[in-house]
C-alpha cells in the first residue's frame, strides 16, 4: 500500500504518515520509482497501517475528523 492508501486508512493526511514512518511507527520500504523527483517511494506494511488505525488514541483530536 503506499502513503495515501495509508493516509485513507488511518484518517491522517500524507505528510503525517510520513512522519510515523521516519519514527518507525509503522513499517515500510522504500522502492525505487523513475516516475518520483524523489527517485522513490514508500510502500507500507498494510497490517502495520491496520494496526495503527485500530490503536486509540490516547490525547488529542480524533483521527479523520475535521475541526472545522
């Protein structure tokens, strides 16, 4: 799965999924991809992304819902 499959899943945007994975929160890989300025992407562990969705959380706003 990568980032905004996840970002979906978990109710988070993209830029905040990228963050968990530089803090190992979730799993993932980078593949290399001709097609990103990059020169990759990150491809998630779906049962990892799962088992983060299914995680409650302990302080702050619910994930996927707006404040406004």
């Amino acid at each position: 799965m990568d980032v905004k499959e996840a970002a979906l899943l978990i109710g988070m945007s993209e830029g905040q999924v990228r963050v968990l994975v530089r803090n190992h929160k979730i799993a993932a890989t980078q593949v290399e991809c001709k097609f990103n300025r990059m020169g990759y992407v990150w491809q998630i562990d779906e049962k990892s992304a799962k088992a983060y969705a299914d995680t409650p959380q302990k302080v702050g706003f619910p994930r996927g819902e707006s404040r406004g």
